[in-house]
C-alpha cells in the first residue's frame, strides 16, 4: 500500500483531528516523494530530487501569479498588477539562486547518477513550456511536440487557448488607442511615446515590469546552461536532446523585443 492512500485511509478514519502544520501542508505525503533511483544511494540524488522538485512548485506559483497578473492588466488594473510582478520577480531570484546549490555537487558525483535518469529529462517539463507560453512563445513549437511528449497535451492546450503576457501588453496598447495593427513598427513607436511622455507614467513602469520579466526569464536560462555545461560538458541530454548545444540556442528567445530595441532610439524623455 502507498504512503500516501494510507495517509489518505487514516484521514477518513479521523474525521474530528484537529487541523495541524503538518495536515494542512501535507508534510508527510511532501517528504516521500523523494524516491531516489540509485541502488545503493547515491548520496547527491536527493539533493537533485528536492532542487528539481522545487522547481516545479515555483513554476506552478508563478504561472498562479501570472494568470492574475493577465486578468487584471485586460481589466487595465496596474497598481495590483505591479505587486505580482514584484512577487514573480524576487520568485525568480530564487530560481537563479538554486542553481547554486546544484553546484555544490562536482560532475563526478553527478554522472554517478545520471544513467538512471534516462530517458527523463528537463526538457520533458510541462509547466516550464506553459510558463514560456504564458511570456509569449510561439505556440506552434510546443503543439509539433505534442506527439513526443504526449503528457504534455492537456496542459499546452488549455495553456495556449489562454491570454498570455504578451497578448496583454499589445491589447493595453490598442485600448490606449497607441496601436492599431499590432505591426512591429507601430508598437515600436508607441514605447518610445510612453517613455518620452509623462501622460503615460503607469505605461511606462508596465514595460520596465515587463522587460524586467524578459531578462529574469533569460538570467534564469544562462545560468541553466552554465550548470549543465559545468556538469555534463557537450554530452547529449538525457531525454535524446543535444544537451548544452540546445540549450545554448534557447538563450536567443525573448518575449518582448520590441522593449529591448526601443533602447537603441530612446532619449532623455521629459520628467515626471
């Protein structure tokens, strides 16, 4: 019998226990998800596990954050808007820190391992794509994947009929009569606007939000792959794919480039 149908059996059996620390969150059935595959133990597994484990938790809170985030920029709500991207931002700031505790393991003590994560991979992580969606992605990308990673298919799928972070953005421009197509040289010309006018001063902090997003998003991916080159070199990817080589090629992705190239042409702007 499973850890967790007995937790579940011994609720039911309990009806009247009073609400504890460890009920409420779910401790005991949280600490055996940990199931190292290595026989014996390869001590650093755990350490693996738990960081990656997290991971995951993070990304569920900040899609959480997110898809508030969307509902109140449709509903042209800032103030609220800029809280969450505070809370998604220091978020991120931890995701970048824990990539720091998975260097304290050496690659030696990483490969003794790894064979056993085979054909598993980071790669295979559902809510890291509904995550890039959410920011902007392209979704066609991850809908041609969908017969290599079929667990992936409800998820993506309700994710892509979603409003993401950059449909929001273009449509608080149009409904800020800034855009009218959407074309790449119109949106251009409406940043510069709300840079260089005080008119637009909640716009303004919206792109320094949302730029500031776009770069934690790929501050995130550059230290990714520095650990897993320090780790495993150039060899391939546990789940097939080309490893440090492919990640390399997502550093390129961002979700709001026409905030990075409006630095190119921006002046003083006046003073609010």
């Amino acid at each position: 019998m499973g850890v967790q149908k007995k937790i579940r059996d011994q609720e039911k059996n309990q009806p009247n226990q009073p609400l504890t620390y460890a009920t409420y969150l779910k401790v005991a059935e949280l600490t055996s998800l940990q199931q190292p595959l290595s026989d014996p133990l390869v001590h650093d597994e755990m350490l693996f596990i738990i960081v990656h484990q997290t991971y995951e938790l993070w990304f569920k809170q900040i899609l959480f954050e997110l898809d508030t985030l969307v509902e109140n920029l449709e509903n042209d709500t800032y103030i609220s808007s800029f809280r969450l991207f505070d809370r998604v931002s220091e978020i991120f700031k931890v995701l970048i820190q824990q990539i720091e505790i998975l260097e304290t393991m050496t690659p030696v003590d990483f490969n003794r391992f790894r064979s056993h994560l085979k054909p598993a991979s980071g790669f295979q992580s559902a809510q890291f794509r509904e995550l890039e969606l959410m920011a902007g992605a392209e979704p066609s990308e991850y809908l041609s994947l969908l017969s290599v990673q079929p667990e992936w298919k409800n998820k993506i799928k309700a994710r892509v009929s979603k409003t993401n972070l950059r449909q929001a953005f273009l449509r608080v421009l149009s409904r800020a009569k800034l855009v009218k197509e959407n074309k790449p040289e119109e949106i251009q010309k409406a940043i510069l606007d709300i840079y260089n006018e005080p008119e637009h001063q909640l716009l303004h902090h919206l792109c320094e939000y949302l730029i500031r997003f776009d770069e934690q998003l790929s501050l995130w991916r550059f230290r990714h792959v520095q650990m897993v080159e320090r780790m495993i070199g150039m060899k391939p990817g546990t789940g097939g794919s080309l490893g440090v080589a492919y990640l390399q090629e997502t550093l390129k992705k961002r979700y709001f480039g026409e905030l990075w190239q409006a630095r190119t042409h921006m002046n003083g702007g006046k003073d609010y």
